[in-house]
C-alpha cells in the first residue's frame, strides 16, 4: 500500500531538500563584493516618517562609471523590494544574485558607464548593508529585530540625499527604477526639485494601490504566521530554524503576482515534476516547484524583517500624503518625467502609470509614457531591456540638453 | 513612547477578535437546515481516480422545485471550492451562508424553481454533509483527517451519478456550475454524455492551468504551514486551537484573485482601518480588515482539509487526461453547451472559456460563448446574474426543445 500515490504526506523537505539560513543578510565580516560604505547619520538622531529614529545609518551602494569634473553624468539607480545594490554584474564573492539591471547598465548600454555615473545604493531598511532590521542597533549591541522602526519611501530617499552629499554630488542627470525603486524615484522629484534634471519612475504607481497593499499584506502574514519568525527575534535561531518557511511562502506570493498566465502556459504547462506522483496530494507540477525554487533562492539571500519592513514602506507609498493629494504634486513636477508600462502586468496595471503620466501633464509638466505589449508582467520592468533601453536613453539625452 | 504608532507590535488578535473554531464542518447533530441525505456507496468500495477508496459515501443535497413526472425538468447546479449545497435560500439554522447562485435559482428567476426541479449537491470531500476528512471514518471511529484519499472531479461526478439513481433521475435538462461547478458540468457532459441535454461550465477551464496551479499550491501552504493543522490531526484541538490562521490566509490569498483592482480601488482607496495607525508598522489599511473579514468568514464555515483536498481535486483537473487530450474530448460534445466570461477576471481568465468553446465548435459541436463585460473579476460568475440569467434561461429552452 505505501506505494500508492496518494499516501505521498505532505513533507516540506521534498520542497527544500537543504536547511536554509536563518537569515539571508549581508552582515559586516561577509566578503564586502563591490560595496562601499558610507555612514550618513549625520544628523542625529536620524527621525523618521512614521515618528522613529535611528542613531546611525550606513548605506551600502555600489559605482559604475566616472563622475565627470563638471558632475553633470551622475545617474541615481534605485531598487525593487528584494533588490539591493547590485544593479549590474555577475554572481560573485559578496554577491547572492546577478545584477539585476544588467542588461541596461554597462559600457555602450542605455544606463552607459563609458558616459555616465551610476550609483545604486541598498536601500534603509534592507539587508544587504545598509542599516536594517538585521543590523545591530548600537544600544543593545543585537539586531534590531521587531525593534527597527518602520520606515517610508520618503525616509530612504532622505539617506540617499545624505549619500549624495557624502559622494560630492550636486545634480542627478535621473533618478531612475522599476516597481519600489520607481517609487523612489518619484519621492526624489517631489522632495528636492532642484537636484533632478529627470525621473523615470517604470512599472510603478503614485500612491500604492489597495490591490498592491492587499497583496502585501498577505505575503506579510505567511511570514509572521510561521512560528519561527518568533515575533522578529529568531537572529539567534540555530542554522536551519529561522522563519525562511513563511519568507519563502512570501516570495512564492509575490513571484505569482509578478508573472503571468501566459508565461507559465508556455514554459511549464501541466507537466508534473515528479510524473509518477501526479495523482497524489502532495505531488507537485512543475510550476510548484519552480515556485519553491524562488522560495529559497530568496531566503539564501534576504532577511524577514527586512521583507516586512519594506514591504510596509510600500503601502505606505502616497507621494501626495500631507503634500495637497497626488495630482496636485505630480503636476508641479517640472523635469522631463519617462513612465512605462508593460501591458500584462497585473500587479502594477498600465492604468497606474497611465494616470501618472496624464496628472503630470495636466499640471503642465512633461511626461513621456510608454507601452510595451509583452506577457512578461510586473517582471518586464527587469526583462524587456529592448524596449526600455531606448527610451531610457532618449530620456537622458533629453536631460542633458534642458539641464 | 507607548503612544508612538510605530510601536504597534504585530498582534493576531487585533485581526480576529474571538477565537474561531477548529472546524467549520457541519456534523451529524448539527441542524440540517434544507439538507437531505442519501447514502450513495452502492460500490463497495468506492475507488477513486488517484487509486484510494472510501468505505461509505453519504452525499448531502439541497432540491428546489418539483420534478416533473416525464423526469424532463431536473437541473444539476455544482457548487465552487468553498461553496456548498446550499444554492439559495438565506443564513438560516444549519446554513452558515446565504445561498451563493439566490438571484439566479427561484420562482421566475433563471433557474426557476416553479418550472424546473434544481439539485445541487455538496461535493465529496467537502465538509458541509458529504462525505469528506471532516466525516468519521467507519473503520476508525475517529475523522479521516489526513488518510482521507485524494479525490477527483470524476470522483465528484460519480457520486452525483449514483445521487441521480438514488433520486429517479433520467436525464439532467442540465448540470450548470461556475468556476470548479464548471469542472463538474464538463466531466458530466464527457463522462455520462447521454445523461445530459446541455451544460454550462461559466468562468471555468477544461484543465487548470499553471496559474491556477500556482494560486493553489500557496493557498495550501498557507494551510500546511500553520503548525495548529498538525499533519491533518486537528479536529480533537481544543476550541480555538485549529489551523485557522491558516485557513484564513488561504482564504485572503484566493479572495484576491477572485475580485480586481478596479473593485478595490473604489470600495476601499488607501483608507486606513484606524486613522490614527496609519503610519505605524502593523496599522491596517480597510483593504486589510476586508480580507480578514472574508478569512474568518471562511473558517466559520468550512474545513482546512476540506480544503486541501479540493484545491488539489481542482488541479489535478483536466478532462482529457487518458483520454485523448482536452480538444478530442470537448470535439465530441454533442450537446447544447454554454460558456461565459468575466473581462476582468485574473483567475479564470477569458481566454480560457474562449479556447473551451472553440475546441466544442471546431470538433462539431455547439458552443455559446458571451462575454461580460464587468470588474467584478472571478466573483463576476456570482454576482453578475443579470448578465447570465438571460443565458442560462435561453440555453435551457434550447435543450428542451433539442432534446
């Protein structure tokens, strides 16, 4: 009888056949990669939206490319949710996943480090160097843990100014990205106005959406949910015993939203992963696995806490808040302003860049809103480098001659 | 400090006031409501597609209507994952929820009970009745709980087959369903082709697609992941002890895929449910206390294995499996059929039903196929009645007069 299919019992070790770590941060003593540092605490405390504070911030970030004497070439790139600061480059000593801008950032690419300066810094809040919920607060010599206080949008783009200043730059020609980084992008635009010549917020929206805050939320349980997140205090957890079942539950959540119908059609179909297993309960299909594979590459490289914590900022994205309400601050906007969508992304539907795109020109700024019919989804912010390339490029061009 | 919004600590009762039950699932001794039961395993055993098999089988089924004595006016209605018999009719005792198709099946409604005999039958390995995880096992004495086998939508529609016997029924004038109902009247229309004289799968899919897959697979990780569902041994738990905040997440998971962003955007914006939380790590916006809602509603009323086993039955849909493939098999229906779809809808997406009706029309047969146009998303097969009563009356004519 144990051969039959159907007394296959659910077992998590099929899924992940290794333990993982406990946490997937970037701690000091790792190999460093291409990082530098950057303490920017200078004000202190450093007080945050939401009414925290924290007594010191480090950004880690990583350069491609020279700064021209006359600094006209530096290009801020900023990250999405599990991103960080390796845009571009490979898998290397310090670094867990490839860079994840690589095809658009290189020599002769539409982000040129022949021509340009690219900076793109871990964001606050994240695990891979700069200050987060990983790092250990200087009070109680430990991780912050649940203690690392809620940050926003405005708050990181706050250190990014401060990592600015730090590296002796005045303008940035763009403040580019995708999804949570076009969210920064955004903030930049509407807080310091003057050192901007353009934006280009891609795949992204004005204020999150309920559908994005719904899709949050969800992901935010299955974490706090697994009991070895341990109310944010599992740094300590031995190897193999942190919460990395409910962050892999997250992510698998999340990599759902950012594909689409017509992707897994294509590339996985009905096949089983393990055909003779087909017919039982716990038998998994294809797609089930190639969840489970994102699961854990994410865990090998991000932090819970982390994922809450940013995932947080997001709903809390409204670049109209206790500013009049998004039109009117998109309207003011007066810098050459590229938006895109790609048309089968369900989680940052065209509608949202759409609308962004006509509220910046109904106040009289200059908008360019682009979009590309792709079945790639949220994803093609990372994977249509062909359609985007182009645009990007002339958007800087166009930079270089107002400014 | 207390009174700074970031120190709100994530707090699960904040989400669910009281404790919720164990198990949702009806039991012998509960009130029946409008149920009727009828013991169905004249086989014995019951064996079942994915090779296990079941002692006994009891169905509970709901009728309206009177059945005409030439037998030509019956109407099988299949219900959704977490639907039930209970079709229409209110929240009265035994029933936990209004009746889910009530604008479509009553005197001068769509499916009018003044004219047809409606049947509609909760599914094996549910928990409303039918037999199911939640029910004892004879052999033990105790519920299934995890042992309870595998079950399939040809497993389902063999107990509706031997249901039909037991009530004296010739011919179903239909078998009408939306969404997994839709697997149900599909495998009729191929498994007991002359039983039937039309069928109406409405936002449904010949074979779950990996999307569909995907959305599953979470939703029962969710489940699994709780460490109050113990294996599937949960049912002796202590009063609030069961799996529920895993059932309930699966629950918020799927109720997102069910509805769209248009719906949520105008019922909901970025409302905060506590104003004064906003800006506070664990504060919830009204998109978050809706799907809470709908989780506790769920685990009010149903059963986490019931759960995993129809989630699963769902995917391992796929009317032709060993039988030639899913086009030769929709070519040979030769009855009426009618299929409908959502615009909006992300989970059983239009393409589907599309595709479904020209297989049955490129093999001969005779397909209707309508769009509606409407942002209510999957719940549209539910709630757009105005749309798909005209249909459903229409296609009901037809088969009378065909057959």
């Amino acid at each position: 009888m144990t051969d039959r299919p159907e007394s296959l019992q659910y077992d998590p070790s099929r899924r992940f056949p290794s333990p993982l770590p406990v946490s997937g941060a970037w701690r000091h003593g790792d190999p460093v990669g291409r990082r530098q540092f950057a303490k920017v605490s200078r004000e202190r405390p450093f007080v945050l939206e939401c009414g925290g504070h924290l007594d010191e911030v480090e950004i880690a970030y990583e350069t491609w490319g020279t700064l021209a004497p006359d600094h006209s070439n530096a290009i801020l790139v900023c990250h999405a949710l599990t991103g960080d600061s390796h845009a571009a480059g490979g898998f290397e000593p310090g670094h867990k996943s490839d860079g994840w801008w690589d095809d658009l950032i290189g020599p002769g690419k539409a982000l040129d480090t022949d021509r340009y300066f690219i900076v793109c810094a871990n964001v606050l809040g994240g695990c891979q160097g700069t200050t987060g919920p990983s790092s250990v607060d200087p009070d109680t010599g430990k991780p912050y843990g649940p203690t690392f206080p809620q940050v926003t949008m405005r708050d990181i783009v706050r250190t990014q100014r401060l990592l600015m200043a730090e590296l002796g730059i005045d303008t940035w020609l763009s403040v580019v990205g995708g999804s949570m980084g076009g969210m920064q992008a955004l903030e930049w635009g509407v807080m310091y106005p003057g050192l901007v010549k353009s934006l280009m917020p891609i795949a992204s929206v004005a204020a999150a959406s309920p559908m994005q805050i719904a899709w949050s939320a969800v992901e935010r349980l299955a974490i706090v949910q697994d009991p070895k997140w341990r109310d944010g205090w599992y740094y300590d957890a031995p190897e193999g015993d942190g919460p990395w079942h409910g962050l892999a539950l997250a992510r698998e959540i999340s990599q759902i939203t950012y594909r689409t119908t017509h992707v897994f059609d294509e590339r996985f179909g009905r096949e089983p992963f393990v055909p003779s297993e087909e017919l039982s309960q716990w038998g998994r299909y294809q797609i089930e696995s190639y969840l489970d594979h994102h699961g854990q590459k994410l865990v090998r490289r991000f932090d819970a806490n982390s994922f809450l914590v940013l995932s947080k900022a997001m709903d809390l994205h409204d670049v109209g808040r206790h500013r009049g309400g998004v039109s009117s601050v998109l309207g003011a906007l007066r810098v050459p302003v590229l938006t895109a969508s790609v048309t089968s992304d369900i989680l940052y539907p065209a509608y949202q860049q759409a609308a962004m795109a006509e509220m910046i020109n109904a106040g009289g700024g200059d908008c360019d809103y682009h979009v590309v019919d792709s079945p790639q989804g949220h994803d093609g912010f990372l994977l249509e480098s062909a359609f985007l390339g182009p645009l990007i490029s002339r958007t800087l061009e166009k930079a270089a001659v107002e400014g």
